[in-house]
C-alpha cells in the first residue's frame, strides 16, 4: 500500500505543481503604462499608452515559473495636447498607421526580493525588436472586496532609447532615453489561456513616408 501511495504521489505530483501557475488577464482599464522622455533639458515630458490586452502566468511558488506577454496601443496616447501627440503618433516617432501595435513578451522571469523581480524579455515597437528586463514589483495579490475576483497588482518601471526602434528624429530637441513605469491589474482567467493576439500586418508606405526616407 505504501509502494502504491508513493507512485500514485510520483505521479500526480508535476501536475499539481503545474496546478500552482495560474494564468491571468489584465485588467485594462487599471492597467496603463506611462512615459516620460527629456525636452530640452527644460522638462520631463510625460504622457501614457493604453494597454489592450495579453496574459499573465504566474506561480507565487516558483516565480521562475512565471510569464507575460502583453500588448498596447501607440495611438492611444495621451500628453494633454492634441498636435504634440498627432506629432509623436506620425512616421517622425511611432508611426502608428504601420506599426499600430507595441508587444512585449517575456522569455524568463527572476525573482530578486520577497516581493520584486525581473521579467526578461522583447519589446516589439515600430517594427524593430529588442530585448528589455522589466523590474516590478508585487503589490497584492488577493481578493477584489468591489469585484469579488482574485486580482494580481503589479508596478514595474523599466528604460528604453527610442533610437533603438528606428525613432532617431528630432534627437536634439526630444531626449532618447524614455523611462516606463507600468501599472497593472490582472484578474485569474478562468479556463482562457489565450496569447496576445499577432501584431496587425504593415500597410504600404504612405506617400508622405516615401517622400522623408522612412521605411
């Protein structure tokens, strides 16, 4: 009987490990990332981007256990005025018309404190890709008392250069390096373990692009 006992836990035991890494939906309307990027050495220009959907895999256990794959959108961006942001959604930075879509998928992810880690991954922007580490930190995870749903909060603040993605205008007036700092909140996906959907392909260049040399 003991024999028995112990081959049946042998047996059962990846898949309750594997019952521990729950998957995750984010939360879009508690969820947005925002930017702040150098102006002149006068200011810290700041604005935010929207974040329209991806899946979180995380096991409280075994964080290396865990995943994120997550998506946003360039021309959702908000820096409280209407022609400076037509100017950073246009060919000059995001080019949002080609590239409408920014994804980030992580490849491993560390736990560095009781609560903090790195998520290692690619961030896809204006058609280039690159690699990125994500520190975040775990806020909560527990019940919503309003929802009633078990919800996930994170923050987390990473550093990209913008020349890094083919966004190398205006260099002099707009700082390159652009600092991110994310907020999030991802309530448990009961039974949808579904990836982020595949950035939309590129239309034609527009006669505007072709004319500056864009690609």
């Amino acid at each position: 009987m003991t024999l028995r006992l112990l081959l049946l836990s042998l047996i059962l035991a990846p898949g309750l490990a594997a019952a521990k890494e729950e998957a995750w939906r984010f939360d879009t309307v508690h969820t947005q990332v925002h930017f702040r990027v150098d102006h002149l050495g006068f200011s810290r220009a700041m604005g935010l981007l929207k974040v329209t959907g991806g899946r979180i895999r995380f096991d409280p256990d075994d964080w290396s256990r865990s995943s994120v794959d997550v998506t946003a959108d360039p021309a959702s961006l908000v820096m409280g005025d209407a022609d400076w942001e037509e100017k950073v959604r246009s060919w000059q930075f995001l080019n949002v018309k080609r590239w409408p879509q920014a994804r980030f998928v992580s490849r491993s992810v560390e736990k560095t404190g009781e609560n903090s880690g790195v998520a290692h991954g690619d961030l896809e922007l204006a058609g280039h890709k690159q690699p990125l580490d994500i520190a975040f930190t775990l806020n909560k995870l527990g019940n919503d008392p309003y929802t009633f749903r078990k919800t996930l909060g994170v923050s987390a603040t990473t550093q990209i250069r913008r020349s890094a993605f083919g966004m190398d205008k205006l260099l002099s007036a707009v700082g390159d390096v652009v600092d991110l700092a994310i907020e999030v909140e991802a309530v448990r996906d009961r039974g949808k373990d579904e990836p982020a959907e595949p950035a939309a392909p590129a239309p034609a260049d527009t006669p505007e692009e072709s004319k500056n040399g864009t690609a």
